[in-house]
C-alpha cells in the first residue's frame, strides 16, 4: 500500500519545476503520512490476533469505570492517615485499564518535583503496568526503585496485561515481579511448585497483597511474609525492624499501612481450602457464540458471575447476596466505632505530649494506638473482605477495638496525673471538616496536579496515562 502510493507519487510529481508538480508532492507526502499513521494504529497486537475472545475481555474492563471517594465514606481516616498521601485521597478500585490513568491522576502521587529532591519512589508503578518488570530488568531492581515516579512516567505504555500474568504470546501463568516470587516462596508456596488453581491466585497476588517500600534498599517493593502472612505476623515483623511508615503529626505514634491484603485474607479462607480461587469467582469460564469456552478476562464483580459459578455450591442467588450486604453492614459499623476510638485516641495523645508527659510514660498507650491502626488498616484495606474473609475481618477489628480500648485507659491515667482535664477532638462529620483539622488545602493540591497534567502528562506521556480523563 505504501509502495504503491510512493510509487505513483513519483510519477505524478516527476515535472517538479512546475507549481501544480510541487503541490501533488506536497499533498502526496501528506497523504503519505497519514496513511503510514494510521496503518500503524490498526497495527493489531499480536495477542489480539492469537487469543482475540481473551483479548476482547480484558480490553472491556474499560467499562468498570465507577470508583468511589472512600475519604468520603469516612472521612475519620483522613485523621487516621494525617502525614501521609493517604489523608490527600483515596478511592475505591475501577476496571484494570484504569490503573496507569488513576495513579497518574491521583493527588497521592502529587506532582513533578524539584530538581534534586528524591520525591517519589517508582515503585508505585509496579502494581499497575507491565512496563514495571521490563525496567526492573533494564535498570536493575534497585535502580528502577530508587528513580523518581514522575521521571519514569514516560516509560509506561501499557496498563496490567497479558505478560503480567503469562510467558509472553502463550497460556503458560508467570510470576514476572521478582518480589512476588520471594514472597510465595516466604510462605512456602514457591510458584514453579504450584498446580494451575493456585498459581491462577498467585498471579493476581502478585498485585492484590501488602506490602512496603524497604527503605534501606532503595524503596524496592518487599512483601512482609518472613514470619507468615496474617496481620500478627507481619505486625511482629515490623515491630522486630523497629519499621514505620511515618510519625503521626498528631500523637508522634510510628504508624504501619496495610495495602490491598486480598491475596492474604483469601488465602484463609473457606473457599480456599475448598479451592475456589480468584479465577473461579472473578474471571470464570463463558463461552462465545461459536460455542468456543475460553476464561473471562473482564476481571469485574463477582456476584454478576452467580449463574456461572457460585451456582454450583450455593443454591439461591437471594440468600447469597443477603448474607454478603449483612458481612459488609457489619463489617462496617465495627469499622466506623474503631475509627471513631482511634482519632480520640491520636488527640488524646496530643494532650498528654502538650502537658509534657515523656515517653516511658506514653511507650504503651502509642504502642497500643499503632498496633489497633494496623489491625483496622488491615481490614479495611482489603476490598472484598466481607466477602473473601468476613470472619477475619470481624476477629480484626475486634482485636483493635480491645486494644484502642487499653490505650485510651492509659492515656487516660496519664492525663490524670498532668492534670489535664479536656481534650479538644477535631469535626470529623464530613470530607472537608477531616481536611480542614489537618491543614491539607484540597483546592491548592488540584490545581497543582492540574498545572502537571497539562504541562507533562498531555504532552509527552503514553495516552494509557489519559484513559478515563
Ligand atoms: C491478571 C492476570 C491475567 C491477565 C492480565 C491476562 N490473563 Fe490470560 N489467564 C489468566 C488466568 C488466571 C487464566 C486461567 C488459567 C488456568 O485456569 O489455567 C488465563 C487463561 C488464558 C488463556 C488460556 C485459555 C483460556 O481462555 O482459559 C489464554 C489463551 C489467555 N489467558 C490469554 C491472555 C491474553 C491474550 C491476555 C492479554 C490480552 C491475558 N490472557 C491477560 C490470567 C491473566
Ligand atoms: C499488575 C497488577 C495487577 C494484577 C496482576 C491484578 N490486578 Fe486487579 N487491580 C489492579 C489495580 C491497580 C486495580 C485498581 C485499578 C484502578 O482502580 O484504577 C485493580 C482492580 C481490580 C478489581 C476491581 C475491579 C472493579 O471493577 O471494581 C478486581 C475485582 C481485581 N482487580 C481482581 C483481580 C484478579 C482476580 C486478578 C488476578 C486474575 C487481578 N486483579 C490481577 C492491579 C492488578
Ligand atoms: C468466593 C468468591 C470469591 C473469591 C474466591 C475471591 N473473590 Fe474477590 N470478591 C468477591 C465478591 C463477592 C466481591 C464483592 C464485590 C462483588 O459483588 O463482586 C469481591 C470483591 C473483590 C475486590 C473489590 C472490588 C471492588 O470494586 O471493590 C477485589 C479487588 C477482589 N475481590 C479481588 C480478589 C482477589 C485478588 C482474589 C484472590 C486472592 C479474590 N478476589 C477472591 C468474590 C470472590
Ligand atoms: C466449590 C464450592 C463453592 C463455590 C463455587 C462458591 N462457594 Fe461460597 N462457600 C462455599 C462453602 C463450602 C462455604 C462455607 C459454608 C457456608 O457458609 O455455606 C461458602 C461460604 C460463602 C460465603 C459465606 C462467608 C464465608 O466465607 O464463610 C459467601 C459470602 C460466599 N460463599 C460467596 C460465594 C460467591 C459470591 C461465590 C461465587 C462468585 C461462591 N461463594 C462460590 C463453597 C463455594
């Protein structure tokens, strides 16, 4: 095609010296470019050709494009979270071809920042893209940690895709995230050792598990399995580290953040025993209107897949969703009581350290602040808990009720003996009143994310980074 538009090109033109001769090759080069452009944006990819139902699924995740303001829902974490990104914003997950556009638009990941400040690990790439593995390769694993998120966004081309999950153009399941790798192994689950069920959740776990950036090796991602994966594991992990995230502005408590544990919860669970997995309830099998079955890429709700699985073990859709709205309604309104505990507790604190009480004083009351956190984070972090672990989630949150309920007693004893007689709690009732406490400027923070977009992300990243916006 372009040989022959080349071709007739030069022939038409071939009397240059006239005006007529210069305008044909003028519009022929024109029409050159357009059709070498637009041959190459129908250029089909490669797995589309050779899996197009698998590929037309995962590609229709587009249409999950519903999120919602979870600093809304309860905005008593904004307290919970003060001196970190979390407090800024924090939305429940979307589609999968979402993820490169969300984290670029977050405010969390904030903007480019100034020549010789660190900023941002690149690290927060690696749950989202393909393109993370490749430059771990490429720069070495604590290279790509150690760059700045912003200064590798022109890298990222492609949002979580096939090879995140398979051997490149085949079937075959891989792990392609080095730490994704040594966590299966920490929990004696080593990939390569697997059959197809388990390995089918360790793909998704790769991405829906906690895990923290290690600060003494260049951010890199690390999954804290060493002594196993329930929160009082990896709670005594952290504490035997001395690990923190950051101080809490407000009550200097060293606080943990538990990520997306789904992977965690689910692996506890009585369907995994059973096992049901990820794959059986988020992607099952359909088929095409060849009759051909194939596994649904469209990785979405699972309640909409009733009639393809949960079928087979639970009879009445009815009964199945009824028991899952009384998990969640329980699941938070022990959640929204804690909150409530904690933010006192963080202010309570306060008032003691304003008194001038000292830390052999305060050691156990903080202690008790930053283990309760953990346990709440650990809950409400995992999207899905009350449907993958509700148990769990229920025994979380009652565990830090118990040991919030210890701290507020100490801390109450400790006032006592300063005499201090009131403590001054902040207005969590809405969003704005929860920023307005920690002095976060929502406004400021959205025009400055507006000025980055336009001048960086517009012009020069992948359109991935633009999908939704
Ligand atoms: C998030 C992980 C993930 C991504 C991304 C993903 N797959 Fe899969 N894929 C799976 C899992 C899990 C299975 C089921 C494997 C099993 O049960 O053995 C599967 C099965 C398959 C199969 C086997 C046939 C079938 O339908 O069961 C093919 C072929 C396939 N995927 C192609 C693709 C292609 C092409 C893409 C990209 C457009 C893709 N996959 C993206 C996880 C993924
Ligand atoms: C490469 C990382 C990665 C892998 C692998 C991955 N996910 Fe995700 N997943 C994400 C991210 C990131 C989001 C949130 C996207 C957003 O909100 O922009 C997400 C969102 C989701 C959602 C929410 C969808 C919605 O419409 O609300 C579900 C469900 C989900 N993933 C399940 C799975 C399952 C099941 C697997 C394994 C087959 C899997 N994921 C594998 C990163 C991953
Ligand atoms: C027994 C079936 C089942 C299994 C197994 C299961 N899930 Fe879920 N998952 C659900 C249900 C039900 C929900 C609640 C939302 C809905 O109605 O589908 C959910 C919710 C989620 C969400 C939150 C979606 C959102 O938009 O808030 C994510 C993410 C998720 N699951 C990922 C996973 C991952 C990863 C695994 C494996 C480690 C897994 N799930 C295993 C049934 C299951
Ligand atoms: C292979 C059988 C099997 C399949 C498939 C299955 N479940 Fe289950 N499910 C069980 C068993 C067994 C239990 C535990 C006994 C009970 O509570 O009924 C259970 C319990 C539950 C519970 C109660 C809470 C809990 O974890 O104990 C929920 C909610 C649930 N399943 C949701 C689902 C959904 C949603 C699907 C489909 C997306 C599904 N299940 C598919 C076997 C299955």
């Amino acid at each position: 095609m372009i040989n022959l538009l080349v071709d007739v090109m030069m022939k038409v033109s071939r009397p240059l010296r006239s005006k007529t001769g210069i305008t044909i090759l003028v519009a022929g080069l024109a029409l050159l470019t357009l059709t070498s452009w637009s041959l190459q944006s129908e250029e089909l990819d490669p797995n589309q050709i050779k899996f197009p139902n698998q590929f037309a699924s995962w590609e229709a995740t587009v249409e999950q494009d519903e999120s919602e303001d979870m600093l809304a829902q309860y905005p008593a974490s904004i307290i919970l979270w003060a001196g970190s990104s979390f407090a800024k914003e924090y939305h429940s997950p979307r589609g999968h071809q979402f993820a490169v556009a969300d984290v670029t638009h977050t405010l969390r990941t904030g903007v480019a920042v100034a020549e010789g400040d660190k900023g941002l690990s690149a690290s927060c790439w690696t749950c989202k893209t393909p393109d993370a593995p490749r430059l771990m390769k490429q720069m070495g694993i604590e290279g790509y940690s150690g760059a700045n998120f912003v200064d590798l966004g022109r890298e990222i081309k492609s949002v979580v895709y096939c090879s995140d999950c398979h051997v490149d153009g085949s079937a075959e399941l891989t792990l392609p995230r080095p730490y994704a790798q040594d966590a299966m192994a920490k929990i004696k689950l080593p990939f390569d050792k697997q059959d197809s069920t388990m390995q089918g959740a360790q793909v998704c776990g790769q991405c829906h598990v906690t895990y923290y950036f290690q600060p003494e090796k260049s951010n890199k991602v690390n999954i804290p399995w060493i002594f196993g994966s329930t929160a009082d594991d990896i709670e005594k992990y952290y504490d035997t580290r001395r690990f923190y995230e950051w101080i809490h502005p407000i009550s200097k408590t060293p606080i943990l953040k538990a990520r997306h544990p789904e992977f965690e919860h689910w692996s506890r669970s009585t369907h995994a025993k059973k096992g049901v997995t990820c794959i059986t309830c988020h992607m099952p099998q359909v088929s095409d209107d060849k009759g051909q079955t194939f596994t649904d890429h469209k990785v979405a709700g699972a309640m909409d897949n009733f009639d393809k699985t949960c079928i087979s073990c639970h009879s009445s859709k009815t009964a199945l969703a009824k028991k899952l709205d009384n998990a969640k309604n329980d699941i938070n309104e022990r959640a929204r009581n804690l909150e409530l505990l904690l933010v006192k507790a963080h202010y309570e604190a306060k008032a003691a350290w304003d008194a001038g009480a000292t830390w052999p004083q305060m050691n156990d009351s903080i202690m008790a602040i930053r283990h309760a956190q953990w346990r709440w984070d650990f809950a409400m972090a995992s999207h899905g808990l009350y449907a993958h672990n509700p148990k769990e989630g229920v025994a979380l949150l009652s565990v830090a009720t118990e040991q919030i309920t210890y701290g507020r007693e100490a801390l109450a004893r400790i006032l006592a003996q300063l005499s201090v007689t009131q403590v001054e709690y902040p207005d969590i009732s809405t969003k704005q009143t929860a920023h307005a406490a920690i002095g976060f400027i929502e406004a400021d923070a959205i025009k400055a994310k507006q000025a980055f977009i336009k001048d960086e992300v517009d012009k020069h990243w992948h359109p991935v980074a633009k999908t939704g916006y």
